[in-house]
C-alpha cells in the first residue's frame, strides 16, 4: 500500500533506493486566489518554494504588513498562554465551529487583551490596596501594644508619683506630652513618632543606620510578625518586623523618611490615643472583608474568561500560524509588472503533479477567480533537492545518514542496506543475549507508548531515546541473535539448543586445558558449544573467531560499497567510471582480501592447521616459494600468483586511463564546438551554451536531466556543485585521480584493519560481563550471606545497567557508527546534496522562526 500524504490521498509506494524524481515548476497566481493556492498547497505539503526576492529585505516585501498584523495576534495568543498557566487553566480542544475569519479573530483578540489587561491592572491594584491594608492592620495591633504598655507604664508611675506627692499629672495626660529641654525652659519639644514594617533581613541594619544618621537622638521599637506578610510593592512573601521610632524635631524626620525608602520600610499613618486606634483597626478590617470579596469575584470573572480563551486558543493559534506561513511564502513569490498575478517557481516531486494541478483547481474555485492558476514545467540544470519518503521505522536510519552528509539528487542511498547492517554490526560487539532481551524491553516500553510519549514534551535525552526506538528495537533483536552465537546469558553459557558435545576424560581438564575434552555426541547445532566457556582454550578460540568474523563481515560490506559506486555510475551513465574505477577497484580488493577471506572459510570448513598470516605475508615477500604445510587446496600458489599480478595491474589501471579519456572528451567537445559555430545560425547559440555546460558537467558526474530541444526557452542556472563549470584542466584532473587512487589503496588496508574493531569490542563486553557476574556477583554468592549477597546483587544490577547497557551501549553505538559513515559509505557515497523542505502546515511549529 502506498504512504499517506501529508494533505491527504495516497503515494505511490517509496522507493528508498533512489530519490524522488523532481521536477522545478511555475506557477502563474492570479492575485485574488493567491491566499487561498498557497493556503491548499501547504495542506498539500508537496511543493518547495523558491525565494524569488531574495535580493529585498523582509521590510520591503509586499506582504511585510500582514506578517507584522499577524506578529502582533501571536504576541496576544502568547500573552493569553501566559495568563493561563499563571492561572492553572489549561488549553483544551473545542469541537464547536468558530469563525475562521482572520479580520474577525484579530478584532477579537484586541479586545480579549482589553480586557484582560484591564482585568490584571484592576486586580493588580486592589490585591495591593488589600495587602497595604493587611500591613497597616499589623501595625495598628502591635504598635498598639508598644503605646499600651507604655500607658500601663505611666499609670504605676503616676501611682507612684502621688504616693510621694512628687507628681500632679492625671491618667487623662497624653504619654507624649510638650517637655521642656533641661537647661533651657524656654524652649518646649515635641516627640514626634513613625511606625510602620521593615524586612526583618533589614531590620538590625535599619536600626543601626537610624542611630548613627541621628546621632542617637531617636527611640527605636521592634517586634517580628509571626507569618510572611505579602509586601504591598513586590508581591512577594516577606518577613517583616513591626516598628515605631519616636525622634524630636523635623530635620530627624526628613532623615528618617530617607532612610526608610532606602530599607523599602512601609509606614502607614497611626493615632496615639488608643480609642482611635481601636476604631482604626474596626475601620480596616471592615475595608479588608469588602476588598476580600471584590477581588474573589474579580478573579472567578478573569477564571472564566481564560477558561472560555481557552476552549479555542488551539484554534486559534494553529489559524495564526498558518495565516503568517502563508503571507511568508507569499512574500517568495514575485509580482507581476502588471500586478494582476503572482508568479512562484519550487520544487516538486514527478507524482505529486496532478495533486498540485487539483489543488490548484480548487482554490479557483472557492475564491471565485474567473482564472485559474497555471502550471508549466522549467527545464534546468540546477540539482534538485533530495526527497526520500520514509516512515517512523526507516526515517532514523535516513536520519544517520543524513548527519553524515545529504545524498545527491537521485544518487544511491545508504539507507537501504543500513536498516539491517547497522544494527547487525552493533550486535557483533554487543552479542549477549541477556543483554539484548533488556535493550529490547527498553524499546518495546517505547514502541508501546508511542502514542503518548509523541504528544509530550519529553526531556532531550529520552526524546533522543524514544526517537530511535526502533532502532534500539533492530539493535535488541541481533543482540539476542549473536548472543546465541556466543551462547553469553551475562556472561554465563548455557545449554539452549542441545547437550554440549565434549566430556572430560578426567577431573583435570575442567579446568586446565581442552586437552581432555573427548566429543561424545553430535556437534552443537547453534553457536558456541557451552563447554569451550571458563577453560583457558575459550579465550584463544574466540579471538580467532570473532577476528575471522570481523575480516569476513568488514570485506563483504566493503564489496557492498563498491557494487554501490557501479549502481552509481550505471545509473548517471558514467562508462568512465564503470570500467577505470568500479572494475579495478573489485579487483585489487578481493584479490587481497577477499582472498584472505576465502582462506578464512576453507580452514573452517576443512579444519586445516594452516598459518593464515604466513600466507598472506610470504604471499608478497617469496611469492613463488612452496606453501608447505600452510596450503590448503591444490593449485594455491598458482591461484596466488595471479592473484598478485591482477593486484598489481589494477592500481595502474584505475590511475592512468581515466585522466586521458577525459582529455580526450574534452578536445573531442571543443572541435564539436568549432563545427557547430561554423553552421549554427545565431538562434542556435543557447544550445550549444547548453551543449558546454552539459558536456562539462558529465565530466562532473553532475549531470541529471536530458538536454532539451534547440527551440525550447532554457535557463541555465548556477549548479550546487559548481566543479562541472570550471575550466578543465588536466594536471589538475590527474592529480586528483592520483590522490584517489593512493587513498583507495592505503583505504582498503586501513579499513579492513579498521573493522577488527568488532573484534575488539566484542572481546571487552564479554570480558567486562564476566568480571561483574564472577568478581562482584558469585563472589557475593560465596559468602553465604544474606547482607552481602543483597548489597552484591545491587552493585551488580547498577554495575550492568551503567556500563554494560548504557556506556557498551553508547560505545558499540558510535563504533557501528563510523564503520558506516567511514569504511562503508567512503566507497561511493557522495552526500553533498540538499534536502527537500515542503511548505506544510503540519510540519509548522510553535518555535518556527519563520513565525
């Protein structure tokens, strides 16, 4: 079945070999169904538009003014999401109809944040008024106890006084009355007072600075409030102390109304007679209970009205973004000398022709244009972009590909064989089946609440995670499959598929040697026989094993690579390339190494003794010497020899013929040029531009597309790759094939040295597994202890999660990864292409720039 498009409909099956076949078309818009084409295409999601005015600036763009407008309404919606979550309100989905008129929802939006703001600025001043009113209660009750006690104070003096008969004062005399400075009678004073609240963090320092700045002429009192006070200014929880100062004369007054701004020491107004300050404090607390009950209702109206924003903020801001996406691609298009139609050229794929033409169709129709837009195919030479269709299993492994490097337009693509190769590669250094049944519950937890875990916003290291589940998924289930091989359960071996074939003759050769290991039944049909496992023959055999293994697998994916450059070269119809690059490569690779593979298979398969590396050394060194004891079939040395000279013959074959043939071509297209202006006629010149700029391009490997007809209206425009334009050179041509032929040469060493990296790697997993299982796990087991054995069990558990399947995870990950981007895709795999960006709206996002 084909793919789903993004706008609906069906795609053809993908071809993920090769790339979409592209094509640049025109669109001639008539100005009043402008909006609405670009607004169906997007839907479409099949149509990459080209900036047609580059050259101005966003400021100078027709539609500059309607991105701006729609600028603005995002700022509303933004501002709306903002007050939500302050308020706990969430969005939700409405499915009633709203108006999608975008004059009407700006119109709305305005008044919305009128009145929402509005709202605020009221609330805002009234939880003032109301937190001012709850500081000045604070102060009224405990500056009231400061001028109780005083008052009590007073009293017993008086008593005190008429006892002695040394005072005359009343009960009724104020506690701050005119007093007469000693020394001077003339001169009465009058103390004056300040309360109000001071942070208490302040509040040490705030006395210390009242005392020096008076000089010690003021009376400071304190005392802590016991809750957080919300301050009237910040809106913050503080807490405060209470204080009264009392001071003599103005001078002392200014200085301490300084000093309080600086501390942010709220003071508040305050009567000395205690009478009014009872009724003060029944006076706020009647303020407080109305202003309690207006900014509660204030806040269950703002509830609301956010509550009913958002039932259609998602409408809303989906219709916004669409809206500016669209004035923005608008903005692409070029206008008309005569101002009646937009003219847009992008770049589409071959099978999306009549979805566009439809689309087009449509949006005639609906705006109720008398014209419909046309679409004409553009012939060029400029490359098209890149577009593979994937799903959500093959678009990680596309992914890979592409941080290495975009494919180019219709070039081979890796991708293909990487859905198998990648994970198998892992699994060759990851091989224990233990380990791969807990990779494959981590994926398969993913891959279940796929559903879910796609609609949240997930932290960066479990989005990148989730994101490659099914690769960790493939990776899982190799795991498990070379576990097998290896027959490793964390480390132990076990008895899966049949008895182990060898018994021991005695006691001994259990843990000696295999010396005494007698075969007593059938081979073991799969993998590792269990027995080879904890006998010191099991670590020689396995480094000949995996080491073989990783020559085997490093070869034929090195073949696979080149088989890749021919499918290249056949494709572009490149002969030059097919016979002085593909050939000779196959050549001087297989007759080395894939000789030394076939060695490899024919002692496993005979069970010859036989010295692989004195073979393949003596092999260069006496190449006519006998092979002795190290031969393995009849006839090697002869095999050998020639082996050598097809080894030899290829490096000057890939060299040498290709520089010339070039040479040749290109003194053959300049005496075609030379007979085509002696005949051509003036009108013919555009094709014999095309004919040069094709001609120099297959030298280039960057021709795509056929040369059309002399009397087709060509635009020739600048390459991607700009190599097929230049001058052809020849000392430049050869050194280049020189340097690519020394680094073939040294690559195929170096890269088959490199796969032995498998080899490594799988080694260290395995020997990490067993010294956790042996060191930390049955060396816990060994104390028969219960402590001991719980607290082993732990570090074994984190010991395997942290290093073996996260950090061996990691690694193996990363070392798969440059098998692939290095041995593998160096051998054909150009990637200097660029990728192909749709306008859709589904793929538009709230952190779009563009938005």
């Amino acid at each position: 079945m084909g793919e789903v498009a993004p706008g609906g409909g069906c795609l053809p099956p993908m071809d993920l070999f090769r790339s979409e076949p592209m094509q640049l078309i025109q669109l001639i818009i008539p100005i009043e169904s402008a909006h609405r084409t670009v607004s169906y295409l997007g839907d479409l999601g099949l149509l990459q538009f080209k900036d047609l005015n580059s050259e101005k600036s966003p400021f100078q763009r027709t539609y500059a003014a309607q991105i701006k407008r729609c600028g603005e309404m995002a700022r509303k919606l933004r501002f709306f999401k903002e007050q939500m979550i302050k308020a706990g309100v969430s969005p939700k989905g409405s499915t009633t109809e709203f108006d999608a008129n975008i004059d009407n929802i700006e119109i709305k939006l305005a008044e919305i944040e009128s009145e929402l703001s509005e709202m605020n600025a009221n609330g805002e001043k009234l939880q003032r008024t109301y937190n001012e009113l709850v500081e000045y209660k604070l102060v009224l009750q405990k500056a009231g106890d400061f001028f109780h006690s005083a008052q009590s104070r007073a009293v017993e003096q008086q008593r005190e006084y008429e006892s002695r008969h040394l005072s005359g004062e009343s009960m009724e005399t104020p506690l701050l009355q005119d007093q007469e400075l000693p020394g001077d009678s003339s001169k009465p004073v009058k103390l004056g007072f300040l309360a109000g609240l001071v942070p208490r963090e302040k509040s040490v320092a705030f006395e210390r600075i009242l005392f020096r700045a008076t000089r010690g002429n003021v009376f400071l009192r304190q005392t802590a409030v016991e809750n957080p006070v919300t301050d009237p200014v910040s809106g913050e929880k503080t807490e405060k102390n209470v204080f009264v100062v009392f001071y003599a004369g103005e001078k002392v007054k200014g200085k301490i109304l300084k000093i309080c701004d600086a501390f942010g020491a709220n003071r508040y107004p305050f009567a000395e007679e205690l009478g009014k300050q009872a009724q003060m404090i029944s006076e706020v607390s009647g303020k407080l209970a109305e202003l309690k009950t207006t900014i509660d209702a204030g806040l269950l109206h703002r509830v609301n009205l956010l509550q009913n924003i958002g039932t259609q903020y998602e409408q809303w801001n989906l219709l916004v973004r669409k809206e500016k996406s669209i004035h923005h691609t608008l903005n692409m298009l070029s206008l008309d000398v005569t101002k009646k139609c937009l003219v847009a050229e992008g770049w589409s794929p071959v099978f999306a022709t009549k979805q566009v033409q439809d689309a087009l169709k449509r949006a005639a129709k609906d705006s109720n244009s008398q014209v419909s837009a046309i679409l004409q195919v553009l012939h060029t030479r400029e490359s098209p972009p890149t577009y593979f269709r994937t799903n959500k299993f093959t678009s990680p492994y596309q992914g890979i590909i592409d941080s290495y490097g975009v494919a180019k337009y219709q070039e081979a693509n890796p991708t293909v064989f990487t859905v198998v190769t990648f994970p198998f590669l892992f699994a060759v250094m990851f091989g224990d089946w233990g380990h791969g049944i807990c990779l494959l519950l981590a994926a398969l937890y993913f891959i279940v609440r796929e559903k879910k875990l796609s609609s949240q916003k997930l932290d960066d290291i479990t989005e990148m995670t989730f994101g490659g589940r099914y690769i960790i998924f493939m990776m899982a289930l190799f795991s498990i499959y070379t576990g097998f091989i290896y027959n490793e359960f964390f480390s132990v071996p076990f008895p899966l598929f049949a008895p182990s074939a060898y018994e021991c003759r005695d006691l001994s050769c259990r843990d000696s040697t295999t010396i005494g290991l007698i075969k007593t039944g059938p081979t073991y049909p799969f993998g590792l026989d269990p027995v080879w496992h904890g006998t010191r023959s099991e670590l020689p055999f396995l480094n000949s094993l995996k080491m073989k293994m990783s020559i085997l697998l490093g070869v034929a994916q090195m073949n696979l690579g080149i088989i890749m450059s021919y499918c290249n070269a056949r494709f572009f119809k490149n002969s030059v390339n097919v016979w002085f690059q593909f050939i000779p490569q196959m050549i001087f690779l297989n007759s080395l190494f894939g000789y030394l593979s076939l060695l490899i298979i024919v002692k496993w398969c005979t069970g010859s003794q036989a010295d692989l590396y004195h073979v393949m050394i003596y092999m260069f060194l006496s190449p006519t010497d006998d092979l002795g004891e190290n031969q393995l079939f009849a006839g090697q040395k002869n095999l050998q020899l020639v082996l050598l000279l097809l080894a030899g013959v290829a490096v000057p074959w890939m060299l040498l013929p290709k520089p010339f043939i070039l040479k040749k071509q290109h003194e053959a297209v300049c005496l075609l040029l030379l007979s085509e202006f002696s005949i051509c006629s003036f009108r013919n010149i555009h094709f014999v531009l095309d004919l040069i700029v094709m001609l120099l391009q297959r030298h280039g490997d960057e021709s795509y597309a056929p040369l059309p007809n002399t009397e087709e209206s060509l635009q020739v425009e600048s390459n991607h790759d700009s190599h097929g334009h230049e001058e052809f050179e020849f000392s430049e041509i050869f050194v280049h094939q020189l340097i690519h032929t020394i680094e073939f040469v040294l690559g195929a060493v170096s890269n088959t040295a490199s796969y032995l990296r498998l080899w490594a790697l799988s080694l260290a997993h395995s020997e990490l597994s067993s010294v956790f299982y042996e060191k930390v796990l049955m060396l816990a087991w060994g104390y028969n202890n219960v402590i001991i054995l719980i607290v082993g069990l732990i570090v074994f558990i984190f010991a395997t999660v942290g290093v073996l399947l996260v950090m061996e995870t990691l690694s193996a990950f990363l070392h798969a990864l440059r098998l692939h981007w290095v041995e593998y895709q160096n051998k054909f795999y150009e990637g200097d292409g660029y990728l192909f960006h749709p306008f859709s709206f589904s793929l538009l996002d709230e952190e779009d720039d563009v938005l």
